[in-house]
C-alpha cells in the first residue's frame, strides 16, 4: 500500500499497480480505479459507455445507497434530498507478506443540512491469490449512526457496492 499525494494509496504488487483507492473529501464518494490484474489492462471503467452523462455517478468500483433515510447518495448531483460520502481520516495503512490494507472514517452527509446521516468505518484488503495474476478486494464496513440519532437503509434496486464493467 503505496500513499501517494492527492488522497490516493496504490496498492501494488512487485511494483505492479493493481488498484487505487481515491478518498479525496471533495468527491462525492470515494472509489477505486483502476482495477486490473497483474497481466492485463483495467477490467473496469468510469461511467457507463453508451450514457455518460447520465451515468457519470459509475465511478468504477464504488460504495454507496440510493436511501439512507430520505436521502439519495446514489446520485451524482447535489442538494435537496441527495447525499455525500464525505472521507475524514484514514486510521491506517498496513503491509504484510499475505496482504496490503487501509482503514478510513467516512462521513455519510445529507447535503441539504450538513447532518451526519452515518458514520463509517471501512477496512479495505488486497489480497493476491496463488500464482499471483489475480488477487480479491475484501471490503468490511462498519455503519453507525450518531449518537441518538438512527439511520435506515431503505430498499433499493441498487447495490451497495457497485463495479462498473469494462467491455473486454
């Protein structure tokens, strides 16, 4: 797990990017691209390739949910009734022989009134697999919601964590 300026950690393998964790607190959520193997281009893209426009919210690999208590985050506008997954600090960045893996503080924000919707913790590992041209992503978060405050996860059509596919 390589920090890089610009809230950027690449995760590399014999000095082989295979993925990087974006987490400025400008962004509207944080995300990873690229995503790809040791032996091939990226096996993912940004937006959708037939309606980017529209679809500009696909940030690669992503983490999100259309309905945190009447609040939209899947979208990528601002303002009424749409949220932001705001970073705030990263509480580690680890190396091992099996593994790399950071942990972030992330803020889920309603950007109408600022209010913390959600707190989050996520812990990101990068696994390689035997042979080493492939490895996982492992993904845990951890939502909370404010002290005496509670947060619904609402139903959706949408997955929290969403891959947006290259063609290849």
């Amino acid at each position: 797990a390589v920090p890089l300026p610009g809230h950027e950690v690449s995760f590399q393998l014999k000095g082989h990017e295979l993925t990087r964790f974006h987490f400025d607190p400008s962004l509207k959520r944080t995300f990873w691209y690229p995503v790809q193997t040791t032996l091939a281009p990226s096996v993912i893209r940004i937006g959708h390739p037939h309606d980017a426009q529209s679809h500009r919210h696909h940030y690669v690999v992503w983490i999100t949910h259309a309905a945190v208590s009447g609040v939209n985050f899947w979208d990528d506008e601002r303002g009424k009734g749409k949220g932001s997954i705001v970073h705030q600090r990263v509480l580690g960045i680890w190396d091992g022989d099996d593994a790399a893996s950071m942990m972030t503080l992330n803020h889920w924000i309603g950007d109408e009134d600022g209010k913390v919707l959600l707190i989050e913790k996520r812990h990101m590992e990068v696994r390689p697999l035997e042979g080493a041209s492939s490895w996982m992503l492992v993904v845990d978060s951890e939502f909370t919601s404010p002290k005496g405050q509670t947060a619904t996860f609402e139903p959706s059509g949408f997955g929290l964590m969403s891959a947006r596919m290259a063609k290849s």
